[in-house]
C-alpha cells in the first residue's frame, strides 16, 4: 500500500505524497498546512487555536498563490 510511495533512497517516504492519496487533499495544501502549523506552534500560538487559524486561513488557498 505505501510502496508506491517509496522515496528513491528505498528507505523513506513521501508522507504528503501518501497523505493527499489517502485525503484527497492536494499535496500542495498539505505541505502548505504543515509548514504554517509548524510557524504557529514555533510563533508560541495555543494548540487549541491553531486549527481555527488554518481553517480561517486556508480559505484565501495560499498555497496556490506561491
């Protein structure tokens, strides 16, 4: 099932790669989400919050406008 998600090193994986074929989520979203969630919680933004931030903020789709 992950294997076709192997990376060329044959010892990792692409895991947004998987995500998005198990979401449906786009791989760009996906890496977009992950990066500002890492920028909150570095930013000292309570984890209780965090997801009303992405929510909020995903709808303007910034990962399309990179």
């Amino acid at each position: 099932m992950l294997e076709q998600f192997r990376n060329k090193d044959g010892k990792t994986y692409n895991g947004v790669a998987a995500m998005s074929a198990f979401s449906g989520i786009p791989q760009a979203e996906l890496a977009w989400m992950a990066k500002r969630i890492q920028a909150l919680v570095k930013d000292g933004v309570p984890r209780g919050e965090i997801s009303a931030v992405i929510k909020t903020e995903a709808k303007s789709k910034p990962w399309e406008q990179a």
